[in-house]
C-alpha cells in the first residue's frame, strides 16, 4: 500500500510539474529548473511503477509503458541541455545571440 501511495503522490506532483513548466515562459529563470524537477519527478514515478508491479508479481499494460514514457522524458532532458551549449544549426548560443543583436 505505502509503494502505490508513494506512486500516486509522485504522480500527482509529476503531472502538475509539468503543466507548471509548460506554462513558464521559455528562457526564464524558472523553466530550466522547473523541467530539471519535472525529469526527476518522471523518473522516480516510473521507477515507482515497476516497484508497484514488482510487489504485486505480475506485469500489466502499463508496466511496459514506463520504459518508453520515461524515455521521451531522457530525450526531451537531453535535447534541452544539449540545446543550450548548441542551436539546431549546430552554432553556439552565445553567437546566435549576437547575431541576434
């Protein structure tokens, strides 16, 4: 009972992370922060949900559903750190901001 609670509240804070940074303004001071949250909430639940399944014995649709949810949460992590160091043209953000300048 304790491992589906814990499940849920992760859940729970999870999803409304997530509303919070796709609300936030991109390249303010809080939407880094807020989707680094966001990816360790992601994979607490996810590791969670194999706990859950786990402990009852048995696997359901949704236990083969965690590896991939938690990986487009890796590669939307990913891209967005990668994209801060180097734009999609593969230039540097500090020149892109000057040229933007």
């Amino acid at each position: 009972m304790t491992i589906l609670l814990t499940h849920a509240s992760l859940a729970i804070a999870t999803i409304g992370i997530g509303f919070l940074t796709m609300k936030a303004v991109k390249f303010s001071s809080s939407h880094p922060s807020l989707g680094e949250l966001y990816h360790w909430l992601m994979l607490a639940t996810c590791l969670s949900a194999l706990a859950l399944s786990y402990s009852r014995g048995r696997a359901t649709i949704f236990t083969y559903l965690t590896p991939p949810s938690y990986a487009f949460a890796v590669v939307g992590y990913l891209m967005a750190n990668t994209a801060r160091f180097t734009g999609c043209n593969g230039t540097s953000s500090d020149r892109r901001v000057r040229m933007s300048l």
